[in-house]
C-alpha cells in the first residue's frame, strides 16, 4: 500500500510531511551539485586554455573567479607599475558555458522535490527557495573570497626590459572580487533561475492564483529554452567539426567548456540580421570561429552582420536558413503545448513577445568587454610583447529586437498552423476526469 501525502482538500496544497521532502539537506545537495557542476566546467575549460600553468598555484582562484562571473559576480583586475609606470585593465564578460551548467543543474535539483504535483501554496514554493537561497548565498560568498591573485607581468627582453631594470619597475596585474556586488547579481541570477525552472517546467507545480497563466506563459517558454539549448547543440557539432578539420582540439575544448554559448546564441542572433560593432587588437583574439576575428580586427571600430560576415566567407547564408528551421520548429512546440482552438494571432503574439525577450537576454548577457595596457616612461608595446589590447563586441539592441518581433510573428503564425494538423493537439486524456467522455481540452500540466 502506497503513503499519500495529507493535503488541505481546499486548496491540495500538501501539509508538513511534503515540505520535509525539500528541507535543508535537500537545499544543500542542490547547491553543491551546482556549484561543483560549474567548478568542474570551467576547471576543465581553464585547463584546456593553458591556465593549469599560471604560477604561484593561481589556477584554483581563477577557476573560483570564473563561477564567480558566470553567475554575474564582479571580478575587478587591478595592477601596480611603480611611480614610473602605469598599468589599466578591465574585464566584463560572462562565460555562458558555465553559466548554462549551472542553470540546467539547479533547476533540475530545485524542481526535483516538486515533481507529480499540479498545486503548491506559494509559501511553500517561498519556503523551499529561500533555503536554496541561503545556502547558495554561503557557497557564493566562500567563492567571492578565494577568488583573488596578483601575478608578476613580464617585460621580455630588448629595451623595456633595459628600462625596467634601471628603474626598478616590476609591474603586477591581479584580480579580486567586489563581494557585495557578487552577492547581490548573485541572488538576483539564482531568482532568475528559480522562477524559469517553475516557467519552463510542465510538472511543477504553481500556486493557485497563477495557474491560468500557465496556457500562456509555460509552452512559449518550454519552447524559448528548446530554441536556445538547439543552438548550443548545433554550435557543439561545428565545434567537432572544427577541431577534426583544423585541428587544436584542446583550443576547441576551452571554447565550448567556456564561451560556446557566447558565439552560439550570437550567431543566431546574425542570422536573424542583427548587427553587432566590436572591436579586436592586441593580443586578443576569437579562436572559433576565425571569421570573426578577421572582421573584428583593425584600428576602428567593425560592424558584425550578414553582409559584412558574408565578405569574409559566403557560408554565413545558412545561418538565415538555419534560423527559419529552428524558429519555425520553436513555434510549432509552442502551439502543441498550448491549449486547442488557440486562434493562430495569439500564437503569433506570444511567439513574438517569447522572441523579443530571448533576443533581449542574449544582448544583454553577450556583450565582451576587455582591456589592458601597460606603459613604462610613455612606452607601451616595445617591440610587438603585446603589452595592450582592447576586445569588445555589444549589439543594435533596438534593432534587433524589433527583427525578433517580425520572425516571431511569422514563425509563430506558421508554427500555429501546422500544429492544428497534428491529431489529437491539445487533448488529455484522463480516466476521471469530472466531465463526460473523460477529455479535458488544454495542456497537459
């Protein structure tokens, strides 16, 4: 004989025992599965980019610092050049690899205990996330802290090296952690990850009052995460593909278990026919794929879309064809999931509401920005050491979003269309069901 859980036959919201399931213990498995999930991605994406080799054991603390800013933690690089020198720099770039680890792992752990249930008091749901909360604010703080390292920078050989010595400069360039700002993105990015997990999820369970959102909400954003976990699958496949045909796999490793995201998801925002300016020189560089380095790099200012893409290499074509496909494929899961009968031009709204949204966190989340410099006595980059260096991509936000809201009308138009051909679209079949026949016409939630 199976244990039923008591529950409050008003509501069905379930009484003490179903909160102990996702008690403290339950709260700290979670966290730790996604603070290790992450650590280990990027542990394994450093180690593939050479950092295993950073001296004074730095490779612990950079693995620290780059959790730190895949959860939107600020990381601040500082350096010290002495009285006759200089030094500047500054980071603000999020490693999506890592970041898209964690949010798969702490949903999945969040959402674990609230499984095959339809209703949940939102005091509960309240209850079970502050616990995660707390604690992921404890491992963040322990993060925030070990994330700190300063490192000798080298002056070469030749004359810089000469006017070191002379002079006695011996410059440092260090990284540290502006906790309260880490903390504070930190809990923001958590509740952000929460709140999808309970959007995106067909099982989880919603308090009452916003259970006749879910027909609305839910299937466009299950079909958001499908759309934008297909990217980074295809962007996965190219990067195999790469590394067979052009060799360096251990390049193409760092690149897909740190930023593969990063050019994924701005690849599709291209072939939507968004336009992105940036800029490369110095040192710096784009190891995959190699078009965009050649674009980016020069004296002023580049321009990154299809016409300035296709100049360098005339494939970037399919990334239009390749968007229609996946945005078309989007909006036919979307209108499956919602109820039948939806009239098509709210499948073609919602579509476009759910695009509009996406295109606006991947410009947001997919801005670069890096620079360095060092100068002694006025002097910088003697002799091409590759002393300075500027990198910085970020989008026609505007434009882009309204190209979001044409394609998400068109697609989810078309999407609507063929999903009402599907047989059986938006029925549910249950034994007892209250009315006769034993249909209920909606989503399966």
């Amino acid at each position: 004989m199976s244990a039923r859980i008591p529950s409050d036959r008003a509501g069905g919201v379930p009484s003490g025992p179903a909160v102990a399931r996702h008690g403290w213990p339950q709260a700290a498995g979670t966290v730790l599965a996604g603070v290790v999930a992450m650590g280990v991605t990027a542990a394994l994406g450093l180690w593939a980019a050479g950092a295993a080799d950073l001296p004074d054991g730095a490779f612990p603390r950079v693995v620290a610092a780059t959790v730190v800013t895949a959860v939107g933690g600020a990381v601040e690089l500082s350096g010290d050049a002495g009285g006759l020198a200089g030094t500047h720099a500054g980071l603000s770039v999020l490693p999506l690899s890592v970041t898209l680890v964690g949010v798969l792992v702490l949903a999945a752990g969040f959402l674990r205990p609230l499984r095959h249930r339809a209703v949940a008091g939102a005091a509960e749901l309240a209850g079970w996330a502050g616990r995660v909360a707390v604690l992921w604010l404890l491992a963040l703080l322990g993060l925030a802290l070990g994330a700190r390292q300063t490192f000798a920078v080298s002056l070469g050989d030749g004359t810089l090296s000469d006017l070191g010595d002379l002079f006695g400069v011996s410059p440092t360039l260090g990284f540290t952690t502006d906790v309260p700002r880490t903390l504070g993105f930190g809990l923001l990015w958590l509740a952000g990850v929460l709140a999808l997990a309970l959007l995106v999820s067909r099982g989880a369970p919603l308090p009452a009052r916003l259970l006749r959102f879910q027909e609305s909400v839910r299937p466009a954003a299950y079909a958001m995460v499908v759309l934008l976990l297909a990217c980074v699958a295809l962007g996965v496949l190219v990067a195999l593909w790469s590394a067979v045909t052009r060799g360096r796999p251990a390049e193409t490793l760092a690149v897909v278990l740190l930023g593969l995201p990063n050019l994924a998801w701005l690849a599709f925002t291209v072939g939507l026919g968004a336009t992105w300016e940036g800029r490369v020189d110095g040192p710096f560089g784009l190891p995959m794929p190699p078009v965009l380095d050649e674009v980016l790099r020069g004296s002023d200012t580049a321009t990154l879309n299809l016409r300035t893409l296709a100049e360098h290499d005339g494939r970037v074509g399919w990334l239009v064809a390749v968007d229609a496909v996946l945005l078309a494929a989007a909006a036919f899961v979307m209108a499956a999931r919602s109820p039948a009968g939806t009239p098509l031009w709210r499948h073609a709204v919602r579509m476009a509401v759910a695009l509009v949204l996406t295109v606006l966190t991947i410009c947001l989340v997919g801005r670069v920005s890096a620079h360095y410099g060092l100068s002694v006595l006025g002097i910088t980059d003697l002799g091409g050491l590759g002393l300075s260096g500027t990198l910085f991509l970020r989008p026609e936000t505007w434009t882009a979003l309204g190209l979001a809201v044409l394609w998400g009308v068109a697609a989810g138009f078309l999407g609507g269309l063929a999903a009402r051909r599907t047989a059986g679209h938006g029925r549910v079949d249950t034994p007892s069901a209250g009315r006769r026949g034993g249909v209920v016409r909606g989503p399966p939630y």
